[in-house]
C-alpha cells in the first residue's frame, strides 16, 4: 500500500507484534482499486503523517490486525474523461496468490482507527474538503454486530462466493465547497458549509473465491439527524456544482454499462423469454438449516447504493447579499420556510435485471411492488412490438399481482398510457434495429427510488408573520389515519433501460412512478408566491449553468416518459 519506503521510517518489534511508521506517501492506484471509486474520480495523493500497527500472531483468525493512524490527508480531482477502470484486489496480487485465501482474510479483516482524515477534491469549476473526525472501520458479522472474525464471512462453496460485511463511523463530518475564480468564471457562488454529526457507512460485498474479484456491493450511507440552513445563493451554488460534474458522471456511466456487458459472459443464465418480465419465486423465510439457505438470507443479488437520513431539517431563506442593491426585492420574495423529511431513503440500483424482482431491495414496499406489476405490462407491450418487428418469440403472461400491490394499486389509479404516436417514437427511438430474442435476456435497467415515511413543509414566515406560528402548507396525516409503517408518504421511482452489449438497438421508454399516501395540502396564497419566484431564480440559474458549460441536449428533452401516479387519503 505504500510507496518510497525507507528503513528510517519504520520502527518494528516482530516479536511483540507492533509497529510504527512514520511520514507515508500511500500508492494512489491500489487506493482506488481497494476502494473501487467510480472512474470520474481519481486518487492525486494520498499522505499519512504516522501510524501504528499491532498484531496478535497467534489469533489471527479470529481477532482482527489493529492499524492506528493519526492524520491523513488525501487528494483527488475528477476526470473530464473516465479513467481507466479499476484492477484487481491489491491484495491478492500481493500475496502472490488468485484464490480468496488466509491472506485476504487477514488483510480484508484489518480493524481501522483514524484520528482524523482531511479529503480534498479539485474539479473544473469548484473545490472541495471533506473533514472526518475519529473514524473507525471494522469487520461486522451480517446482522452489523460485533463478533469473532470467523462469522465476519459467509462462504457458500457451492456458488464459489463469499460475503463480508465491514462498517465505518465517525463522531464529526465537515463539508465546504466553493467556487474557483477565474477569468472565464462569470457564475457568482457563495461558499457551502456542512457541519454533521455522527454518522456511519455500511459496506457489504460479495466477491468470487477463485479470483477474489467483487460480484457485487451494496453500500450504505447513514446520518441520523441533519440541520441544514441554505440560501438561495446556496442553492444555486449546488445546482452549478452538480451540473459542472454531470457531464464527467455521465461519460463514467456509460463506461460502467458497456463494462457490464463483459459481465453478462459469467453471469448465471438468464430466464427464458416466456418468464423475463414475471415475478421471481418468493425469498425463503424462517431460519436457514444450512449453508446455502443462511448465504442467501444475506446475499447481495446486485450492487446497490443507498443514502438514509433519520431526520432532515431544512431551512430554506433568501440572502439579501445575492440581490442587486439598486434593484428593490420582489414583492414576496423575502421570507424563509422550514422542510421536515422523517426516514428520507435514496436508492441507486445501476445494474438490475427487470426479470429478478425487487423483493431483495432495501425497504422493500408494496409500492416497489405496484410499480413492477405497471412496468412488467410496459416492459410486455415492448416485447409484442419487438416481435412485431421481425423477430418470433414465446407468448409472455401477464403477471399475476401480488397481494400487496393489490392493495396498493386499489388504494388509487391512475396511469399515462402510451398513444399510437408514442409508440411510432419509441420505435424510432436509439435506432430502427429491433432486438432479438437473446438481447432481450439481456436487458438491464438502471433505476432510482426516492422515499420519505413522513414530510413536513411549514407555510413561508415572513416579516409580517414574525410573531405567529406557521402551519403546515404539506404535511403527512400518518397517526391520524393509522398508515402503516411500510407505507411511505412519498415513494418516487424513476427506472430506465439499456443494453450492456449493443447500445444500437431501441430500448423500452424510461417510466416515472410517484405514489402519495395521506398528504394534506393547506393552500396558502403567500407560500405558493414564495415557492414561485424562489423556484424562478433556481430555474434561471440552471439556464446559466447549461449555457456555460454547453450542457444543453435537444435529443434527451424528446424522449418519451412514462408516468404513473397512483395516490390515496389526499386532502385539501
């Protein structure tokens, strides 16, 4: 891991099992490997001013390798254009060895304590650093508990895989961003401060035994309660950082999809054609009797990514520093306004096959459930046009709904269905070349769930409601109406389609899902002008941005989109 290392720097006792080095400069590219960083970013450097190590040689297989350091500080910048892909385990490659073996085990097992960790990015229209504050990483056993290394893995021979499961928590997050000045900079920005407290990422991988190469991850970022105050000027530096970016994550994205296609070669077979858009056989419940029943319980079907938040407290106000002085404000445009969200989930599925399902996400819901059954029929309507383009193929049922998504979909329905003249543009979509019986096995979607369990959106206060408690313009009836605990107050699905192997043929439209749930609406005449000229100024900036980035895309705007709501208990 290390590089330019002398014999001045390191201070060992091989009998005790301790060690010290001091003043490393640690190698970028294995960093980036173990780390699996996406191919947008890049490791530039990374330096740790001491570290310590204490081993206990003769239980290494069932306590961990203690390493301690004291400050690093590491370096990044983003990649105009992705960076080579990442390699194989440092790990394995240093133990001269391709099988998942004690080595591996030892290393992977490591227990990490860091007393403080500075991270600094450099992009083309900002900078950023990122201060962690008494990290921790550790090995934990599948129910994220602390135990004996030996149940830190699960390893089902029979499949060749193994899972681990590490977690890493910190008691203090710092966050600052801002812009870089210069002569081709004409966008103003105000600096981004974020301050947090304890928080912890969840990791757990499964990786094949004979080449140690990672199958899948899933990875979990959670903050329990977050207080954040922003400006519109703040916000209009989020939206110009996020744009100057997306183009570099785009081109990484599409890096990631046709790398998926060498995956399709060891991918376990695909089900046939007459079962690609029905539901998977139900997960096995009850206690494991043996190895194979306990790997599934806990196995990662497919690399996920995931962002909860217990508690966010947002409060959005105007900064009267961004306004033009000489131009008095519009009228109800000064005022703040407070956004409650309660169990706000992100979910980023990049790789996942429309035919396995979605009973192995996270928070799984009947609304995950209501909008398979919607883009199972869509994803059926695809597949008689594609056979209608030249192609014969097995009769596909219509899949049976489940008891859930009944529920769900009685609750309320409505849907946007595709007119013939939808039909003729999707066709002509990406390309006249229909798919084939085969390709169709292997198409992947790639999808994004937003959810929130409760939401709180207090009416806009301003200087002639100072003295008067705000109600709420949006908020959740969940107690009154006794909602369920897995039935969100919002649910957003977006879900979009590809082909890893031939980007050439058409693919099935992208389709939008929103489910509400007992939301109360308070129409206030005030709050929606607030929300109107505030939004305004965020859309104005948006068009700047674009403009000076040349982001703009003619072709995606033309896309069609699919879109269902379905709602229940809205009031008025």
């Amino acid at each position: 891991f290390t590089k330019n290392l002398s014999p001045d720097k390191i201070n060992l006792s091989t009998l005790k099992g301790e060690g010290q080095l001091s003043n490393l400069e640690l190698d970028e590219e294995v960093l980036q490997n173990m780390l699996d960083l996406p191919t947008w970013l890049a490791v530039t450097r990374v330096y740790c001013n001491k570290a310590a190590i204490r081993i206990q040689w003769t239980k290494l297989k069932t306590s961990p390798i203690c390493l301690f350091l004291d400050k690093v500080e590491v370096e990044m910048r983003t990649c105009e254009e992705p960076r080579p892909p990442n390699g194989p385990s440092p790990i394995a490659i240093t133990a001269g060895q391709s099988e998942y073996g004690f080595a591996e085990k030892v290393v992977e097992g490591m227990s990490v304590r860091i007393n403080s960790i500075t991270i600094k990015v450099q992009a083309r229209a900002f900078h950023a650093s990122f201060e962690l504050w008494q990290l921790q990483g550790n090995s934990l056993n599948p129910k994220w508990q602390r135990s004996d290394l030996r149940y830190t893995r699960v390893t089902d021979p029979k499949r060749g895989e193994v899972l681990t499961f590490k977690e890493i928590n910190w008691q203090s997050l710092r966050i600052e961003a801002d812009a870089i000045e210069s002569d081709d900079q004409d966008l103003g920005s105000t600096p981004l401060r974020l301050i947090t407290n304890q928080g912890r990422i969840r990791i757990a991988l499964k990786r094949r035994i004979k080449d140690c190469n990672v199958l899948a991850s899933k990875l979990l970022f959670i903050l329990d309660d977050l207080l954040w105050v922003l400006t519109d000027s703040q916000l209009k530096a989020i939206i110009h950082y996020a744009k100057s970016l997306s183009e570099a994550m785009e081109k990484s994205a599409q890096q990631r999809k046709s790398r998926t296609a060498e995956s399709l070669q060891t991918a376990p077979p695909s089900p046939g054609l007459h079962s690609l858009w029905t539901e998977p056989p139900p997960a096995p419940t009850g206690t494991p009797n043996n190895v194979s029943q306990y790997f599934d319980l806990y196995d990662v079907k497919e690399s996920s990514y995931h962002t909860f938040i217990s508690r966010l407290d947002l409060h959005i106000c105007n900064d009267s520093s961004s306004m033009d002085e000489d131009e008095p404000p519009p009228l109800g445009l000064q005022g703040a306004m407070q956004l409650t969200f309660r169990k706000l989930g992100f979910d980023y599925y990049p790789v996942h096959r429309p035919a396995d399902g979605c009973r192995h996400w996270e928070r799984h819901s009947g609304a995950m459930e209501a909008q398979a059954q919607w883009a199972g029929k869509l994803l059926q309507e695809y597949q008689r046009r594609a056979e209608a383009s030249g192609f014969p193929g097995p009769h596909a049922e219509v899949p049976q709904p489940t008891k859930d998504s009944v529920k769900t979909v009685q609750d309320g329905h409505s849907s946007v269905k595709s007119s013939p003249s939808d039909t003729e543009q999707t066709s002509n979509r990406n390309s006249v070349k229909a798919p084939s019986g085969s390709s169709l096995k292997r198409l992947r979607s790639s999808c994004v769930v937003i959810r929130m369990d409760d939401v709180d959106i207090h009416q806009v206060s301003t200087r002639g409601r100072q003295n008067k408690k705000t109600q709420s313009l949006l908020s959740c009836n969940r107690k009154a109406l006794r909602l369920p605990d897995n039935i969100p107050a919002v649910h957003l699905q977006f879900t979009e389609y590809y082909f890893p192997d031939n980007s050439s043929l058409s693919v099935p439209t992208s389709n939008l899902y929103v489910q509400l749930n007992s939301l109360q609406l308070c129409v206030d005449p005030a709050s929606v002008l607030w929300i109107n000229l505030f939004s305004r100024g965020l859309l104005h900036t948006l068009d700047q941005v674009k403009a000076f980035y040349h982001l703009q895309d003619s072709s995606k705007a033309e896309e069609h989109l699919d879109i269902r709501m379905d709602a229940a208990q809205l009031k008025v």
